[in-house]
C-alpha cells in the first residue's frame, strides 16, 4: 500500500488499515490525539515495556504512515524521537469519532507546526509526569492512575480562572487523590508562579483539588518555598511541590519526593488530602 503522502486518502484505504492496528496501537493512536506527541521513551513506558519491541512497532506504524515523528538536530548525539499521529492514524482516529477525515497536507502542517512550538518542551515534560505516574502504576496492583487530562481539558473545566497544565487522579492504597498540575521549567519569575494561586482560590470546593508544582531542581523548589512563606498561601489551596532532579533518584512523581508549605517533610501523592474509594464523590 503506497503511504497517504503519496496518495489519495481514501475510506477504504482507512478502512484497510483499521482493519490491522492492534488494540495496543489504537491505544497510541488515542493518546497521540489527546496528548499530541510522545518520546520513544514515554511510550515504551506507556505501552511496551521493552524499548526494542517499542521500536519495531513504531516503526512498522510509521511505515504505513498511521504515526509520524521528528527530531531536531543536536550535537553531539541524537534527540529521542518525538511521535505524533501521522496522516492514516488522524483518519482513524477522526473516523471513531464520527468526524470528516483531514487532509494528509493538514495532519503533516500540524506536526511540523508542534516541532516548532516555542512551547514544545514543556508539553513534553508535562506529558512525562503523568506518563512516569502511569509506568509507575502499570506494575503495581491495586495502583493507577484514573484521569489524565490536558491543558484543553482543564480549560474548559475552570474557564478563565486558572490555566493548569494538566489534571489527574491518582488512586492507590483505597484512595483517589485529584490534582491540578502546574509544571514548572524555571522561567518565570517565583512572584508569577505564586500568584497562580488566587486563580486556584476562586475555582470553588467542586474543584479545589491539590495544586502541585513539578520544579526542575531542590533549589529552584526551595525558593519558591521561601516566596510562599513570605507571601503566603490561600487558605483554600492546598499546594505542594516536588523537584525533577530530588525525584530522578527517589522514585519519580509517585515517590516521597512532595513537600507542603511549612512542612520540611516529604509525602507521596497519596498522602496528599483525597477521597476514600474510586474518587466519584469528590467533584460531583
């Protein structure tokens, strides 16, 4: 079968390969449309447990154009590949939910689009939180992760108040801890990381869920703690941080690497305050 860039994107051609993507593939396939893009190493965490077979499907997908991917040039070595929906798996994916298939043109602007984004590495790091949070619970009974939403998902539940990055659920040890999740790359100024707080306040208890800031270094962390106890934090908010460079070798973000305001002490996600049972409670 000659590759949709090459051809013209048919019902039938879609139908063909609909027709031998595999339950895991519609999986990625699903993740891509809702997340928009994944390292190799995310989804060999996400769906394969082995980087070899991780690549040898990958590439099998790319091949017949339901996934794409780009890199941009870095010296020395190679960036990981990052993966999005190619023009066959946008048609898929289109066609489960019952909308008009795009354009090969449009889904290859798109992609080239996203590796240009300013805001690229920090999808990416938002996307590895929830995905290490999700390797986390693949091998552990009883332990996963309930919701995984976008920066669009949260928008359209908090409207202008507030502009996570991304919300989940997670659920271990018989409770569901909701969280809004602020990722942090260290450039802005601690003043406007704090000041996303009263926006949190104004959400209402049907949302007051935990705001965690994911910050890349114990320093970085340990000033905004500084800030905090200076300016203070809503009463209604709870907040609490981790660090990226503390949690690398302390069991990632579903270790003991949280810390709330005022408190030196570090707590896993779930100890952070949630629900007993499934979370259906909590936000109604």
């Amino acid at each position: 079968m000659q590759p949709a860039s090459s051809s013209r994107l048919t019902a039938s051609v879609v139908a063909a390969e609909l027709a031998r993507v595999t339950p895991r593939d519609r999986l990625l396939l699903d993740l891509l449309d809702e997340h928009q893009t994944f390292t190799t190493e995310h989804l060999v965490q996400l769906a394969f447990g082995s980087t070899g077979r991780a690549r040898n499907r990958l590439n099998v997908l790319l091949s017949r154009d339901i996934l794409d991917r780009f890199r941009l040039y870095q010296r020395p070595g190679s960036q990981s590949w990052r993966w999005t929906l190619g023009p066959i798996g946008a048609a898929i994916v289109a066609a489960g939910q019952g909308d008009a298939m795009p354009r090969p043109a449009a889904v290859r602007d798109t992609t080239a689009r996203l590796a240009m984004s300013p805001r690229l590495n920090h999808l990416l790091a938002t996307n590895g939180f929830f995905v290490a949070l999700n390797g986390h619970a693949r091998t552990r009974p009883g332990v996963r992760l309930g919701r995984w939403w976008n920066e669009a998902r949260c928008r359209d539940a908090t409207g202008s108040l507030v502009r996570p990055d991304g919300h989940g659920v997670w659920i271990a040890g018989g409770r569901a801890v909701p969280f809004w999740l602020e990722m942090d790359l260290g450039t802005e100024a601690l003043q406007r990381v704090a000041d996303k707080l009263s926006g949190y306040a104004a959400l209402g208890p049907r949302r007051a869920y935990p705001v965690l800031f994911w910050l890349p270094t114990a320093a970085r962390e340990a000033n905004l703690h500084a800030y905090l106890s200076r300016a203070g934090v809503p009463g209604e908010v709870t907040v609490a941080t981790a660090a990226d460079d503390y949690a690398a070798t302390n069991g990632g973000p579903a270790g003991v690497v949280w810390r709330r305001p005022g408190d030196p002490a570090r707590v896993t996600l779930t100890d952070l305050p949630g629900t007993t049972g499934d979370g259906a409670a909590w936000d109604g």
